[in-house]
C-alpha cells in the first residue's frame, strides 16, 4: 500500500511525515511526500528533529508533486 503526504513547500511538515510513516509501517506499506511549491531545500530544523529521532535522512529532498506522480505510475 502506498500513501502520500502533501504540502505547499514539502520541506518540513509533509517531510517528518514521510520518514516517520515509513520508520513505523508495515513491510509493504511506503509513503512519499511533495509539494505544490516546493521549498528546494529540507529545513534544517526537520533534518535535525529526524537526526534526533535516530532516523536516516539521506535522500531527503524537497519534491514537486510531478515527481510523484511519475512515482505513481511505476505503481
């Protein structure tokens, strides 16, 4: 099952959400995230709230929502 978690910027709040359903989901359950608008960059505070929590950060970047929908597709 795949979910997906959207803002305006895809820099903090959708990106917490992404990592954190994914550090607790079930094996074949994945979520992604993007934005409207993204921002370009993860803010730093949400990089180091995730550093905090022991969670991996790489590969962590502000997505469009074109990107996920090209992600869809491979569903």
């Amino acid at each position: 099952m795949k979910f997906i978690f959207l803002c305006t910027g895809n820099s903090c709040r959708s990106i917490l959400s992404e990592v954190l359903f994914n550090s607790r989901a079930p094996e074949n359950w994945k979520a992604y995230s993007a934005g409207s608008k993204p921002s370009g960059q993860v803010h730093p505070l949400t990089i180091e709230t995730l550093e905090n929590l022991s969670l991996s950060t790489d590969g962590l970047w502000s997505k469009p929502l074109m990107t996920v929908n090209n992600i869809r597709q491979m569903w």
